[in-house]
C-alpha cells in the first residue's frame, strides 16, 4: 500500500502548533497548585538568589522544578507559568507606590 505522504496516519495532540492555553483550573485544586508552585520557585530563589529567571514551574505530584525553557510534560505533570505565580503587573501598577487603604 502507497502512502501519500501528505497527512500523518495518526495525530498526537499538542504535537503541533502551540503547547495548551493556560491551566485548567476548574479540573484542579487551583489553591494547591499555586502553593506547590511558588514554594518551588521560592525556594530555588533561596538557593540561587543570582540565577536566571525561570518561565515556570513543572509540578509532578507534591513535587515541584523550576524549568527555563517550555517543558514537554509527561501525563502526570502541570505547567504553572511564572505570570501565574509572581501576579501580572502594568506598567501603571509596577511603579506605583501603594499605601495602606483607609477603613
């Protein structure tokens, strides 16, 4: 049998085009994750206070690493993107001083 050549026999999802939008976070304990995450980012900070800056956080069960380049994960793992841990800043906001609100 001749193939054509053209169209692969079987697709693997997310190998082509871009990695998957964001977190599903309605599939996910959303607390836990960002706690596990920011605990490894934190703690690599600790240890490398000098060292480059990392994109995210690869969890795998309770267990997180701070990887510097997009990650192909295994089934098991989550990606946490550093926006979702360190919180998005404008260019307004990053420059403001915020003092204490009034109640």
């Amino acid at each position: 049998m001749a193939s054509t050549g053209a169209f692969p026999s079987f697709q693997i999802q997310g190998a082509l085009g871009s990695a998957p939008s964001g977190l599903r976070l309605d599939l996910i304990n959303s607390q836990q994750v960002f706690q596990l995450a920011r605990r490894a980012l934190f703690h690599y900070m600790e240890r490398c206070p000098l060292g480059g800056d990392p994109i995210g956080v690869v969890l795998q069960g309770q267990r997180g690493r701070v990887v510097f380049e997009q990650p192909i994960l295994l089934p098991d793992e989550q990606f946490v993107p550093i926006d979702l841990l360190r919180g998005r800043q404008t260019a307004r906001t990053a420059n403001r001083l915020r003092m204490p609100r009034n109640r």
